[in-house]
C-alpha cells in the first residue's frame, strides 16, 4: 500500500502523524507478538491505521475531530481495498461500543489522558496483548521554554511514565525512536 500521498496531506495541512521510526518499531512490535486485532486510539487522517492493516492487521480506530474523521474515511476508501480498518467517529473518553478484544492498543490521541485510555481500555486487551503509547517524549522540549501549559503537559506524561513503571500487571519497555514509545505486555 503506498501511503505517500496521505503522508504528503500530512505535512502539507500540519496534521501530526506516526514518525517513519515509530511506524518501523509498532511494525516490529507487531510481528513479533504475531498481533492480528489492534485497536486505535485517535485515528487523524487514518495514517497509523492504513499502515497497520498493510501490515496485516485489522484495525478499529477512533477519531472524535469531524474534519479529520472525514478524511480518514476518504483515504480508507481509497487504499483499505481489503477491508480492514474500521474508523469509530467518537470521543474514545466516553466511547463504550468496543464489542471485542484486541492483541494490541495503539494510544495516539491528546498526550494529558494518556492515563485514562490507558486505564479504560486495558480491559479489551487479550491475554498477553501489548499497549503502545506513541509521543512519550513529547518532541523533547526544552521545559525552561515551553509555556505553561506545555509544562503540565510534560509533567503529566511524566506522572504516567512512573505509574506505567510500576504497574506489575503490565511489563513496559520504553524506546526513544520517533517522538518516543513506550510497548506494554500484560503480563
Ligand atoms: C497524533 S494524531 C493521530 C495520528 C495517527 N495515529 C497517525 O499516526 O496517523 C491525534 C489524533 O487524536 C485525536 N484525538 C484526541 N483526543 C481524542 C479523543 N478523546 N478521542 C478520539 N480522538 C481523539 C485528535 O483529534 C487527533 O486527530
């Protein structure tokens, strides 16, 4: 599937999608936990999801801001020809339709609840199944000048960082390709 022309839309209307490294680590991530069902967590113009399913993965995939849900439906009407994404136009917060389980959860979506998808939607992992969070580093900005508000945000993926390292149900490793990953298994 050649994705470049999504890729160009991109970079052209500044919409943040998955970094080439961080698409070569989830590729990698899902071979080798042999992941058929993924689900993810803020779809933009549905980039992350046409790639997975390339990979051969079948993908649900929620986005909640209506011009990106509209041209993610028109870019998997162009290239998902196998059928394989599902795009979800909902806020993936209050979202409560997911009817199945999945090997692994692909977290995309606003950087400040990361610890609330990760919570509300570790249920719908299968046993052994892998959550991927994507931007832990957050463009490593330089904290004395950002503004404010960036601060708390950096603060809070912080506070995520330390419970993701203490929670013994899940095993996580985080890597510093792309924006910064982190792969949780369920242990
Ligand atoms: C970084 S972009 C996703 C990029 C995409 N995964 C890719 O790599 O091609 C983040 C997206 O998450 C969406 N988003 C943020 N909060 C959300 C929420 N609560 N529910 C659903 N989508 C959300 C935003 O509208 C935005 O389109």
């Amino acid at each position: 599937m050649d994705l470049s022309l999504v890729k160009k839309y991109a970079k052209e209307n500044n919409v943040p999608i998955i970094l080439d490294e961080g698409l070569a680590l989830l590729k990698k991530t899902i071979e080798t936990y042999h992941v058929k069902d993924a689900l993810e967590i803020g779809s933009a113009i549905g980039y992350s999801a046409l790639s997975m399913a390339s990979f051969g993965v079948y993908v649900d995939t929620i986005e909640r801001d209506p011009r990106m849900y509209k041209v993610a439906m028109q870019n998997i009407g162009t290239y998902d020809t196998e059928k394989r994404v599902r795009l979800i136009f909902a806020d993936a917060i209050s979202y409560d339709g997911i009817d199945k389980t999945y090997d692994l959860i692909f977290i995309d979506a606003a950087k400040s609840k990361y610890h609330v998808f990760f919570d509300r939607y570790k249920k719908y992992l299968n046993k052994g199944g892998i959550i991927v969070c994507d931007n832990m580093n957050f463009h490593n900005l330089d904290r004395s000048k950002v503004t404010r508000r960036t601060r708390q945000l950096l603060e809070k993926l912080d506070t995520f960082k330390e419970e993701l390292q203490k929670n013994k149900d899940f095993e996580t490793i985080f890597y510093n390709d792309g924006d910064g990953m982190s792969v949780s298994r369920l242990l």
